[in-house]
C-alpha cells in the first residue's frame, strides 16, 4: 500500500518521523526544518551518501532521520530519488512521517522535478509485493506501510510523483505474480479493467482472431503451451491530440525456452519475461491522469513459451504478419517471435514512432549490467528523445549500434531470416537487427531491458523482483513529445 503523500508548508504536529536532507560535507540546506549534531552523525560513519540514512532522537521524543543527498554541487533528481527511498526504508513503524527533503533541491533541480523525484523515491522504495504472504491473526506486518507522508514546501510534483510511481508499482505488480496466475488471458483481463478505469480503448484478440490476422510468429511460440495467447491493444486518443506513437511489449508470462529448453536456475525469473508488456499496458493506464496531448497504441504481445508435442521445433519455419519467413534455430529466442508481430502491426498505421520494449538477450547484461538498458534505433532524433526521457527519469540507457555489417548473421538458407546469428556474437545487436525487418522504415526505437526490469536486491529505488523498468521513461517521453514535435 503506497502512503498518502499531501503538501505542506510546515511540519505537522502530528509527524512521527521526520526526513531531513544532509550534504556529503554534513551540512543541512536551509530550510531542511530540524537541525542535526554533525559530530554525532561523522561519528557514526554517516557520510552523506544518496539515500544513507541515520536515526536521531530529537529532545521532545519525535525521531529524525538524516538522509544523505551527496555533494550539493552534484544534486539531481536520482540522488532524490535514492533519499526518499533510504528515508522510507527508515521509518520503522510509524505512521505518519514528513521530509524537507526537496530543499536541497533550490537552485539546483527545478522545484516541480525535485518533488516529484522524492515522492517518487518514498512510493518506488517503500514497495513490497505481499500477495500472496499468509497472515496469521494478530500478526503485525514486519514493514507496515506509512499512512502519509507530508512533503514540506511542495508547490507543486506531488500529483505527478504519486501518478507516476503508481503506474511503476503496477507493473510491478503484474510481473511479480506467479506465472500461473498471470497467464495471457489473466494480463488480458488486468488491461481490460484498467481500460475501462482509465478511459482508454482496448481491443483484445483471441487465438482464433490472431489466427485470421496472420500473427505467425505469435502463434508459433504459443503452439506449445496449454494456455492460449493473446494479443492485447490499448488505445489513448485525446482530444486535439497532436502526433501519434505506438509503443509495443514482450509479454512472455512465462518462458521455459520451449524445446530448446533453460535450465532450472535459468527458470527462476522467467515469469518476469513480460517485463516490457507490464510496462507498456502501466504505463498506457497513466496518461489520461497525466494529460498527455499524443496519441498512443500499446500492443502486448502475451504468450507462455512451453515444450510439448505441440510446440515449435528447431527448424520451423514461421510467416509473421508482414510476410516475412522466419526458420527458428533456438526456441529459446522466442521474443523477437512475437515481437515480430507486434512491429508489424504497430507499423501499419504508420505512426509517427515506434517503441517496443522486451527483456530480450542476455547479451544486454553480459554489455551493460544490471542498471543500463540497452538502445537501439533507426533514427537519431528519436534515439536522443528516448536517451533524454530515460536520463531524466532515472532509468539510464545506452545506445548500439544496428551494425549492418552483421545483419548478413540472419540470413537464412530456407526462409528470409532465422531467429539467431553466430554464437556469441553481438547477441542484443543481432536482435536489434532482427525486429529492424519488421518497423517498415518507420521511426523506432528498441529497449532491451532484460537485466534492468529484475532485481535481486534492494538498491535505490529498486527493489527486490520486478522493477517495472521503463514506465517512467516512456512517460518522460511522452509528456514532452509535443513539445519535442519537429525537432
């Protein structure tokens, strides 16, 4: 449960903790509201890291935390974002908290930006998926959620932090459940009621549907599971809506590798494959809210990738929706299968760009870690539009190159392409390579976000699972694509 956060100018009377800024040179900025003994804070190691915490108690009994925030000349809005997150992690038990925290903030970042980055940091940080946690009666909670948080000397960014952080928990939420009780037709269901919350058209296509609109690909990494696919279609069209981008997910809700089959460990987080479908659908359910003045399609491409009698062999020969031919020398390649699709279809409305998101190759961690997603594009106005949105939302991304001295790697002795190139080589370029043959020369941008939409620690504003990576950058994005159109 996300806290209420609320604006104040000063602090309530009834706030139990308090979360002060403190710089690396253990200075507070004016305003910060408390003040704190830097012996005391140098002598218990504090060193005013982004997001380091230490306890105080303050004479009247109340407890302030001091959160470190850096170097004041080094400040942005990640360093806030770590704050909130480490000030939430310190709250213990109470209820009721505050933070001055955007006060490091003046005459540094934008005051709207600074808000919105620590209600950000609190709501992303604070985060715990307990579905499916039994309770015993008259247990308490080991982390209770904060009811409120009250954001001292805040104008304005609160609203759009709470929106925001929201739609990231959301796809958290979906990436997070148990692969059995998120299949395609339950993502379907998920996306229907947020259409229906948030004002949006959807269209949901079954396998019969999918079938009729030539969607090869899609169905062939469906033809060895028992739950069938979907194709799910949202569509945000505002009035005067200037533009229009279409936007497409992975939404493998759960890969074996099929036939070509992962090991058990490899298993572990392979529910998370529809990383880039949650993200997209989340994200698509924000804009109304937000007022984005584009139109937007969202296409999640949802299938389970299975091994059985049924399913795809080495080999195999599929036709995707453009009629491209595809021999599938590794099942376990199966995202650029659906993809495949998807692309198409977003491509036929011809719109303005196109931007798909997948948790795609491992190559991408082997390239960038666990922090940095992967970019690929056709186009250098859109690449830099997508690198600005993601720097400026915190989720950081790194572009490579479509090398087209490797695109002779997919060439294939008995269909157009195959779903692989050499082993070992430029694996996540490969791929980008290979979903380029399906945009039909439309602007378009590819993130691979295979190592960043998992964690397996807390760190930041991440936490454990699904992170809903990509969210904040497609809405970055968005929110500043009309004021981006033509340049």
């Amino acid at each position: 449960m996300t806290p209420t956060f609320i604006s104040a100018e000063a602090v309530p009377s009834d706030t139990e903790v308090l979360g002060v800024p403190v710089f690396a040179d253990l200075n507070l900025p004016a305003g910060a509201g408390a003040t704190v003994n830097r012996r005391f804070l140098s002598a218990m190691g504090f060193e005013g890291r982004p997001g380091q915490t230490e306890r105080l108690q303050a004479e009247d009994g109340s407890i302030v935390v001091a959160v470190g925030v850096g170097p004041a000349d080094e400040l942005d809005t990640d360093a806030l974002r770590r704050a909130g997150a480490g000030f939430v992690r310190s709250v213990g038990r109470a209820r009721r908290a505050a933070v001055t925290l955007p006060a490091a903030a003046r005459g540094r970042v934008a005051a709207g930006r600074a808000v919105q980055a620590v209600v950000e940091g609190i709501a992303l940080g604070g985060y715990r998926f307990t579905a499916h946690k039994a309770q015993k009666a008259g247990q308490k909670t080991a982390s209770p959620s904060l009811d409120s948080v009250a954001v001292i000397g805040a104008d304005h960014g609160v609203r759009r932090g709470q929106l925001v952080a929201a739609a990231v928990l959301r796809a958290r939420d979906w990436v997070n459940e148990p692969p059995r009780s998120m299949t395609p037709r339950h993502l379907a269901l998920r996306a229907e009621a947020l259409a229906s919350q948030t004002g949006l058209d959807v269209d949901v296509w079954d396998e019969d549907r999918l079938a009729s609109e030539r969607m090869g690909g899609l169905l062939g990494v469906a033809a060895g599971a028992a739950e069938p696919p979907r194709l799910i279609r949202l569509v945000y069209d505002p009035p005067a809506a200037r533009g229009e981008v279409a936007l497409v997910g992975k939404g493998i809700t759960f890969d074996s590798g099929g036939l070509s089959l992962k090991t058990s460990d490899g298993m572990r987080t392979m529910k998370g494959d529809m990383g880039g479908a949650a993200a997209v659908l989340s994200a698509m359910g924000a804009l109304t809210a937000l007022g984005v003045r584009v139109r937007v399609f969202g296409y999640a491409c949802c299938t389970e990738n299975m091994p059985s009698g049924t399913a795809i062999h080495v080999g195999d020969v599929l036709t995707a929706r453009n009629g491209t031919t595809i021999e599938v020398l590794n099942t376990d390649a199966e995202g650029r299968l659906v993809l495949a699709d998807g692309l198409s279809l977003a491509a036929e409305s011809r719109p303005d760009a196109i931007i798909d998101l997948a948790t795609l190759t491992g190559g991408q961690r082997v390239a960038l870690g666990s922090q940095v997603a992967a970019l690929m594009a056709n186009d250098d106005k859109l690449a830099g539009r997508v690198l600005a949105a993601a720097g400026r939302a915190g989720e950081p991304a790194w572009r490579l190159p479509l090398w087209p001295a490797y695109r002779p790697h997919l060439d294939s002795e008995v269909a157009d392409l195959k779903n692989i190139g050499q082993p070992n080589n430029a694996s996540t370029i490969i791929a980008g390579l290979f979903l380029q043959e399906f945009v039909g020369g439309r602007p378009w941008a590819h993130l691979d976000i295979a190592s960043p939409s998992w964690s397996d620690t807390d760190d930041g504003w991440v936490t454990k699972g699904g992170t809903g990576w990509g969210v904040r950058t497609l809405l970055e994005m968005l929110k500043e694509w009309e004021a981006l159109r033509g340049r």
